[in-house]
C-alpha cells in the first residue's frame, strides 16, 4: 500500500457525508450501493491506521462523517422564501438537537484530529450529526 508521505509521519483524514447512514426501511438499490460505499470509507480508513501502525509509521488514519450541515448544497432545498424556517425545520426534525450543523463544527473536529493533541487516536470515525445516530429524538410516552 503505497503512502504518499516520504517522512511517514502526520494525519490521513477522510470527510465523507452521512446520507443513507443507516439505510432506514430497507433502501432502494441506489441506497444500499451508496450506504456500501460508505462503508468502504469507513473499512479502509481503518484498515489504513492499522496498516501505519504496523508499519511502526507515525501516519494515523480517521474519519469525518458529518450528516445535515448547513452549507450551499441545501439552498435549492430551502428556497429563499417565508417558507425556508419551516422547510429547514422539517429537515432536522428527526436530529435530537433539532438544528443543522456549520461547516465550522466540521472544520474544528478536523483540526482536532490533525492537532498534536490527538497523536493517540487513529482508525476511530467521528460522526457530527446531531446525535442522529445515538437514536431518535422522540420522547418516550408521547
């Protein structure tokens, strides 16, 4: 496995989105290929970290999986009208925090994980979702 780091020391780091992360009632066959492929990222990641490691190379290997962040590829979903609160709050209902993240959160777990501070963690996966994936944001009994 070639590494692209003639010092073999530093950070790999992956971003890769959430979508279809799980496939919810059983998906289509677009939904399971693309939730495959998210899984790939996820293995090879790991596999990376552990191939580093091995190797006794300073290269750690992680992953960023942000789900709905609010960047411009939302915008023709949102629309610019009256309407956009409510659209951007039926997106996020089922998220426990209830909101859309920032590039910005992204961004600072990413720096984290390349920080020097971070020299111990390699092959984890990071997901910035809200806490979608902890579970779901009803409240027991209503």
């Amino acid at each position: 496995m070639p590494i692209c780091n003639s010092g073999h020391e530093g950070e790999r780091l992956r971003i890769d989105h959430q979508y279809f992360l799980p496939v919810r009632d059983g998906g289509d066959s677009y939904g399971g290929c693309h939730a495959s492929s998210k899984a790939a990222v996820r293995n090879h990641s790991k596999t990376v970290a552990l191939y580093c490691a091995q190797q006794g190379w300073k290269i750690r290997c992680n992953s960023i999986h942000p789900a709905a962040i609010l960047t411009p590829i939302w915008e023709p979903m949102l629309g610019t009208g009256v309407d956009r609160v409510a659209r951007m709050e039926a997106l996020v209902a089922d998220t426990p925090l209830k909101r859309f993240g920032v590039p910005d959160e992204v961004a600072a777990v990413a720096v984290m994980l390349a920080s020097d501070e971070a020299t111990y963690v390699t092959g984890t996966e990071i997901n910035i979702d809200g806490g979608l994936l902890a579970g779901s944001a009803a409240v027991p009994g209503e």
